[in-house]
C-alpha cells in the first residue's frame, strides 16, 4: 500500500514513520511512504504555498496550483490505479475504525495536510475524493492527522501486526471495547489478577474476557450497544451473568421525539 504525504512542514514525519510498527511494515516493503515536499511544486522563487484570503480578513490561504501540481505528480506515478485522494480537515466525516477498515482496501492514498486558514476551496472542489477529521478541535495542521491515518490503516494490512489475529479483537472492531489486560506480577499494590484469568482454561478465560468486555462497554460506552449484535451463546452467556437485561435496556431504547 502506498502513502503520500503532502506537506510543507515534510521533517514533522520523519520519526513516527521511523519507528516501531512502521519502520518495519516500511522496510518489509508492506507500505510505502513518500513525504511529498509541497513547496517544490510552488511556481515562484521564495516557494510560496499560500497567500491572503480574497475578502480579507485573518490568516492565510494554502494556494490551489501547488497542491495540484503536488497530486498530480503522485496520481498514478507508479502505473497503480488511480489514488484516493484524502484532504485532513476539521470539516470532514469523523475518522473511525470504520473507515480504518475501509482505507486498507485501497491501494494508494494521497494524504494531503493542511495549514494555516485550510485549502482553497477550489483544489478540495477539483481534487479531493474524501475529507477526514480527527475530531472536533482543530490542530493546527494535517499532518498528525495524517499520521493517525497511516498508523491505524497500516495495522490494518495483512501480516503487518505480529500476531495475526489481534486486530480483530481490538476494541471498535465489534462496538465493544476491549476487555482489560493483566500481566506479571500477579498482585499489584493489593490488587489481585482475576481468577479466571490464571485458571488455564481456555473456555473459562474466553467467558471472562467477553463479559469483561461487554461491562466495560457498559460502563464507558453504552451508545456503542446500540448498534452491537449477539451470537445465540453469547445471549446466553450474557443472560446467566445478568447482563442481557442491561444491553437490552441499552437497545430498546428508542429515540423520543
Ligand atoms: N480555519 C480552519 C477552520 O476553521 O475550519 C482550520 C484550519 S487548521 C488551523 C489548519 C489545518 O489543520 C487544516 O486545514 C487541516 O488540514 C488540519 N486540521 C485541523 N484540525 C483538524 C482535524 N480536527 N482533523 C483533521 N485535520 C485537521
């Protein structure tokens, strides 16, 4: 899978590419990064990417010839099919897992940062395929939001995590959060690991950690409930804990008007 970065700040995602999970899905050759240098598609000779907003008033615009030059010069570069181009914006569809899990099936995202007051509205009419926010505050540029997109897509690709299925049981990949995780030593500060835990039961251990996780789900995040659906025995199982009867209140609830 290919990532293209454009920036103009291209130093700021030196070392998160560098290190860990991404250093070593980039050097087995499972993504491939380019960090595209914005002002080397700037058509004058101080490499201006931006300028003041027609209509006055604060900040500045990043200009619109720069970055369609810079998306250009990535789209289809490498003979792929055409790449989905990515504006990160505070204005865009809120980033989730979701969307995590549908960006791995591409094959080449042009990911382009913002800065300053944003993009002309003219490049994002022309140009880009799908807005993306992080959340609603506003950073003040794309590029840590483009990172968040790297790293949770990358984790996403085949063989990328070293143990294969431990994606699927990451928390949001049901509507549940994941259950809580113990290690060594076995009390902490008075604070035992549960049983079922050191029981060596594989069957045991699974039963605990889905009723850990729905509880926790429960307590933290019941809008996630809403949506979540049940296998027969996990019905069951909830049931004889006593926790169906809460998920169900969680679910029957419908909206009032
Ligand atoms: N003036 C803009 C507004 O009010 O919508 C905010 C511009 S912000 C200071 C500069 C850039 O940071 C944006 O163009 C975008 O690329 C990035 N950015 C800021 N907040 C973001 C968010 N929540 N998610 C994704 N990108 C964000």
């Amino acid at each position: 899978m290919i990532f293209d970065i454009v920036t103009i700040f291209p130093d700021l995602l030196d070392s998160p590419l560098n290190e860990g999970i991404l250093r070593r899905a980039r050097l087995k050759g499972q993504i491939t990064t380019n960090i595209i240098n914005l002002r080397d598609f700037a058509d004058d000779p101080q490499t201006m990417t931006d300028d003041r907003p027609f209509g006055g008033g604060e900040g500045m615009v990043m200009k619109p010839e720069p970055l369609a030059r810079a998306v250009k010069s990535q789209q289809n570069a490498d003979g792929s099919t055409q790449a989905k181009v990515i504006l990160l914006s505070p204005q865009g569809r809120s980033y989730n897992q979701k969307i995590a899990g549908e960006l791995a099936g591409e094959q080449h995202l042009i990911l382009v940062c913002g800065r300053y007051e944003g993009v002309d509205e003219r490049f994002r009419a022309g140009y880009v395929h799908d807005e993306l926010s992080l959340g609603d505050y506003i950073l003040t540029g794309g590029e840590l939001a483009a990172m968040v997109i790297v790293d949770s897509v990358t984790r996403l690709l085949p063989g990328v995590l070293g143990c294969s299925d431990s994606a699927d049981k990451d928390t949001f990949s049901r509507n549940l959060l994941k259950h809580p995780q113990y290690t060594r030593p076995r009390v902490f500060e008075d604070q035992a690991v549960p049983e079922e835990l050191l029981s060596g039961n594989h069957e045991q251990i699974e039963t605990y950690r889905f009723l850990a996780s729905v509880q926790r789900t429960l307590d933290r995040r019941p809008d996630l409930l809403k949506i979540e659906s049940f296998s027969p025995s996990e019905i069951k199982l909830l049931r004889k804990h006593g926790l169906y009867e809460k998920v169900q209140m969680i679910q029957d609830v419908t909206p009032k008007r």
